[in-house]
C-alpha cells in the first residue's frame, strides 16, 4: 500500500508544478497569483482543479479573433444605402476637455466612441423599466434582441416569454441570448414554446466541460435589448419577480436602467452580434438590419463593452481615470465594492484632494462574502476622508457613478474584480449635465435613507466580525 501513496504524493507534486507554472505565466496581480500558488500548495488536487474552474482564462484569444472578424463587418455600410455604423462613428461630438479626455480613452480602449443625438430615458422602478421594454419590443418591426444574465421562470419571465413568442408569430425576428450560469434554472420546457414559435434562443458558454469553449468562472453579465437597431435598453436590470418586489425577503429591490433611442443604440446591437457570433458562430452581420440613423435628443453616449478578452483592464482604466478627473465630487452606488488597488488608490487620492467621493453600498445583499470583503476596506477610506453609507432598506442593486454633477456612468458592472476582469459588463457613458445631476441627485437620495459609517463604530466591531472580513478579504484578489 506504501506505493500507492507514495506514487500519490509524486503526482500530487507534479500537478502542483504545472498549476503553478500555469498561474506564473498567466501574469495575474500579484497578490491573486500568490493566493493561487498557496491554493494549489496547499490543497492537493483541488487547488488544481480550482484553478482550472476558476482561475484560468481559457477564451481570451478566441474572443479577439471573434471580435476583429465581427468589426469590420459592423462598420460596413447596407447594401441599401442606409446610414451604417461607421457613419455613426464619423461624428465628433463636441466635449469640455475633461470629458474628452476620458471619451479619447474610452474610444481608444474599446474602439467605441462616443455619439451625440441621443434620446435618453433612465428608470429606477421596475414595473417603469418592464413597461418601456414592453412598449419598446412591441412596436419593433424587423428584430428584436435580447441579451441578460438573469431570467426567472417566473411570472415575470413567463410574461416576456410570450411576448417574444407573440412578437415572432408576427414575422419579427427575434434572439435572445442567456447566460449558462445565470439562467441556470430554465428548463427545457419554458424554453420549448420559445424555439417552436422560432425564436432563436443560445447559451453564452454552456458549462459542457467537453466542449471547445467553457469556463463556469467567465460569465456574461450584460444585459441589452435593442428594438430594430435604433432604440436600445441598458443597465442592471434582469427579469424576474424579484426585481418587482414580488418576493419578500429580496423586497424592495432596487435597480438602475436607461433606454436609449439614437445612434448609441446601435452601438448595443453592434455589442449583441459579437456576442451571438461568439455563443453560436452564426454571422448575424450579413442579415442585421441597419436602419437610418436618427438624432432624436441631444445626449452624448458612449458605450463601453468590456470583458476578459481585453488586456487592459478597460474597466479599471475608465475609473482610475474618472477619479482623478473629478474636480468637486464623486458620487458611487454599487452592490459590491471589492476594487482593486489602482482603484481604491484613485478614490483615496480624490478625497485628499478635497474631492466630496461619497459611496452607497447595501448592508445585505445575495452574495455576503462580497459584502465582508467589502466592509474590510471601510478603514482605510474612512481614513481618507470619503463618506461610506450602508442601505438597509432592500437590496440596493444599482451600479452608477457620477462625477462632478456632470456626468455618469450606468451599466452592469459592479465595483469589484469580478466586473473588472471575468465578467463581460457593458457600460453606457453620459456626457450630458443635466442627466447626470439628476443621477446624482438620485444617489443623494438613497444616502439620506442610508446610515452613514463611521470610524468610531468601525472600531467597535467584534473580534468575530474582524476575522469575517479578513478572511473574506484574503478571497477579495479572486472574486
């Protein structure tokens, strides 16, 4: 029997070599690599398997090759004559220097600029959100797409569900693509009505471990609709009754979401046919519709997809920038805040400057691991001079960002590593003062029903409560 574990020992080495050689030359933060490494040290075989699950980008240059095929596509004009995409692209909207400087690195960093011309819509109730998406969708004429994380088979869903098979019997061309993890509970048959009406339905990346492309830790948590290419839908909002408030222990809940009517929607689409392309390797490009591209406002939007096939760190980029732009204030309301170092380093620095940075984090949520890594970082901003409040009253799922009063940053990202660097997020830009002062007067809002931390209660936590966030912070590289 000696040789079984002896021979057990040596592959268990073996192994741990090769996931370390994997994590050295994956070229991680430091601090996530040496977690990994003291995983895979430390917990034999699993740590590996972990890895594998978790902590490997495995799509990264699949995706780049996917998106530099889609692009040029997107940018061709119709064959009908119709204004395209790259018309959209050729307008130079004009921006204070500030703001120009952040739409330069926006465009540069995600190849999409900002547009002006655009009529924007932002809703924080629900029922509001569902309505304008319903009135939206039944109105389309050629398509309808639909991109989310999250669909309930509920009562909620089932309503969206047969509008969408309503809307196809009608002759309108209708996909909608869901996250394998995110949509995990859907069935079979709530899917089946859907597909027999002719809606085309797909899995971003199902968790089919003997597929070419799957990993259960790169998800995608976008959540798009676009209505015939010139009116599109964009925030944090998913589908299903607990977003209605239809569920106690998840009541209120609260989220942030915009329709936008203009060229900046088509920007979404554009989004959504590089996704489908990479789900299914169907080339919507050759059959989307491009329709004449319509002025109806006059916001400036830029949108910012981003993911794991970039190498940049676009998201983090965006808001070191962001920060240390601001001149008089920042306002945050994110459901998790677990950021990196440039990040927090960004938010610390403003307030020393003077900067008002005020942040708005719910006291529970669906992930409390998050929340304690969270909570672990309160001191040292605390100590900065930044204002933090902790909502009590619902689940506070809101992801905005306002700078100066003048302007915001709604989508689904969340301030954490996960929305940083595995997640595919998509973020709108507004470059529009008055938006963005009613953005910001909004978050004013949710801080006067929120209770503001202090030091001094900080540091009468108990020694279990120290230890809680410390533990969750030595997972905060990883989340």
């Amino acid at each position: 029997m000696a040789w079984f574990w002896t021979t057990l020992s040596v592959l268990n080495v073996l192994i741990a070599i090769i996931g370390i050689s994997f994590v050295l030359r994956g070229r991680k933060e430091p601090v996530a690599m040496i977690a990994w490494i003291l995983g895979i040290t430390l917990l034999p075989f699993v740590g590996c398997l972990l890895y594998v699950l978790l902590g490997a980008d495995r799509i990264e240059r699949r995706a780049a090759r996917k998106r530099r095929h889609v692009a040029p596509v997107l940018a061709r004009e119709p064959a009908d004559g119709s204004i395209g995409a790259a018309d959209a692209k050729t307008q130079s909207p004009v921006l204070p220097a500030d703001m120009a400087a952040i739409e330069r690195l926006g465009r540069r960093l995600t190849d999409s600029p900002a547009t002006d011309g655009n009529a924007v819509e932002i809703y924080e109730q629900a029922d509001e959100t569902y309505a304008a998406i319903e009135e939206s969708i039944r109105s389309a004429q050629h398509h309808v797409y639909l991109q989310y994380y999250i669909w309930q088979a509920d009562e909620t869903g089932l309503r969206f569900r047969d509008l969408l098979i309503e809307m196809a019997g009608r002759g309108v061309a209708v996909r909608l693509l869901l996250d394998a993890v995110g949509c995990w509970k859907l069935t079979r048959r709530f899917l089946k009505p859907l597909r027999s009406a002719g809606v085309e339905v797909a899995f971003f990346m199902p968790l089919y471990p003997l597929r070419r492309r799957w990993s259960p830790n790169l998800r995608n948590h976008r959540k798009i609709v676009v209505v015939d290419g010139h009116t599109a839908f964009v925030g944090s909002q998913n589908i299903g009754d607990e977003y209605r408030g239809l569920r106690k222990r998840l009541s209120p809940w609260i989220d942030t979401h915009m329709r936008i009517h203009g060229p900046a929607a088509s920007q979404l689409q554009g989004v959504f046919v590089e996704d489908w392309l990479f789900a299914t390797r169907q080339h919507l490009t050759d059959r989307v519709y491009v329709p004449e591209v319509a002025r109806p406002g006059a916001s400036i939007v830029q949108i910012a997809p981003t993911g794991p096939q970039q190498h940049t760190g676009v998201l983090g980029q965006l808001l070191f920038a962001a920060f240390t732009s601001a001149a008089r204030s920042i306002r945050i309301v994110t459901p998790y805040f677990v950021p990196g170092v440039s990040v927090r380093e960004a938010l610390k620095n403003a307030a020393y400057r003077g900067i008002d940075v005020e942040l708005v984090i719910p006291s529970h949520g669906d992930h409390p691991l998050v929340l304690w890594a969270g909570r672990s970082f309160y001191r040292e901003l605390l100590e900065a001079g930044i204002r933090i409040y902790e909502f009590d009253h619902g689940v506070l799922h809101s992801k905005i960002i306002t700078i100066d009063d003048r302007w915001a940053m709604i989508g689904s990202a969340n301030m954490d590593i996960r929305s940083f660097r595995l997640n595919y997020e998509v973020t709108a830009l507004l470059y529009d003062e008055p938006l963005a002062r009613r953005v910001s007067e909004s978050a004013g809002e949710t801080m006067k029903r929120s209770r503001r931390i202090r030091i001094a209660a900080r540091e009468r936590r108990s020694v279990g409560q120290e230890l809680m966030e410390g533990v969750a912070r030595l997972f905060a590289p990883l989340m």
